[in-house]
C-alpha cells in the first residue's frame, strides 16, 4: 500500500502543532484492517474498498491525535497573571470521541468553569483541553475528570466544574438500540462543591443570553 507523509508543522501558541500521518504505523494499522474485511465476508480487493485500509488507518490515527498533545502545556502556554476571582465559564464546547469498549464513536457538548485563583488562561485553551483528551480511546466518566483534574492542577484554581452531555453510538447503533438517550456526567473540585457556587455554574450553562 502506498502511504504518503502529508505532514505540515507549525508553532501555534507556544506549543507544536504536528499535522501529519507516519506511514510506518499507517501500514501496520491498514494491514489488519485488510484482513478484517476479508474475515467480514468482503474482498479487500473489489474497487470500493481498496483502500478503505488505508483510510480506516487514517482516520483512527486522527481520531485518536490526542495521545500526542500535553494538554497541561497548552494551558501553560497562555496563562496570565490577573486579579480576578469570580467564575470564568465556556460552555458548549463540542466534544468527539471513541468509546474504548466498542470503538465507536459519542459525542455531544462539554461545559467547563473555573474560579481563578492568581492566574487566568486563554479561553481558547480550554476547548483545547478538551479535544486533548477527547481524541483518545475514552470512557466519559474518566473523560470528565481528566478534563477537571488538569485544569485545577495547572492553574491550581480556587475550583473547577465540568459537565458533559453525550451520546453514544454504542448504545443507539448496537447494544439496547435506544436512540435518543443521552449521558451526561459531572465533575467539581473546590469552591464548586459548595451548592450555591455549583447551582451558579448550572444556572448559566442552561441559561440562553440571546
């Protein structure tokens, strides 16, 4: 199979962005893949799926980018000094990710909060934080925390809130077949374990400002 390395690098915010495949893993990835049609009934050769392989290969590569992003550095690269102690909140951040049990993907909105305590960080670099850890084999529960848990202990934070909505197609394509459950899971540390912060936190993501 042939494989190219269409690569591109470039500094983005203090931090390498890398956009590109390894054609070594490409075609280790694809190869299996090969044989996984053929064991599916298929023939690997007929002109739709020759190389379905290799963009199966690519695709899960892409999806899966995550594991090669830090998402602490992405925050330390755009903290800031700033005396400002009340909630900071970026909801609606869309969220794609693959369930590890079934390799399926879900996907759905995260809402996350923080209350600073000497430092802010660049509102980009939150939805940054999320992708991160989204474009890995995921459980959502897990998902949730490692979302919370970087943002509290980079910026060490008077406290963090992170709520995600999702839906799975594990449970709708395969599975109990129900199309239209979604679940939705929860994180808080600090000043957000306090009711009347986290009812504030909830309040605001469901409110509409239009």
């Amino acid at each position: 199979m042939d494989v190219k390395n269409n690569s591109a690098e470039e500094k983005i915010d203090g931090y390498t962005k890398i956009d590109h495949y390894d054609p070594a893993k490409i075609e280790r990835i694809a190869s299996h893949y090969k044989a996984i049609l053929a064991e599916l009934g298929e023939d690997p050769s007929r002109e739709g799926l020759i190389q379905t392989p290799i963009r199966v290969a690519k695709a899960l590569q892409f999806l899966t980018h995550g594991y090669d992003t830090k998402p602490e550095d992405i925050l330390r690269s755009a903290m800031f000094k700033e005396d400002y102690s009340q909630m900071v909140v970026v909801k609606d951040i869309e969220v794609f990710s693959m369930c590890e049990h079934h390799m399926l993907p879900f996907f759905g909105k995260a809402h996350v909060a923080y209350i600073p305590n000497g430092y802010i960080v660049g509102l980009s670099k939150i939805p940054r934080v999320v992708d991160s850890f989204a474009r890995r084999l995921q459980v959502q529960e897990r998902l949730t925390n490692e979302i919370r848990d970087c943002i509290q202990n980079t910026l060490d934070a008077a406290g963090v809130a992170v709520v995600i909505e999702c839906k799975h197609l594990c449970m709708s394509m395969r599975g109990i077949q129900k199309q239209n459950s979604v679940t939705t899971t929860s994180a808080f540390t600090g000043a957000f374990v306090n009711e009347t912060t986290r009812s504030e936190f909830l309040r605001l993501i469901t409110a509409s400002l239009s």
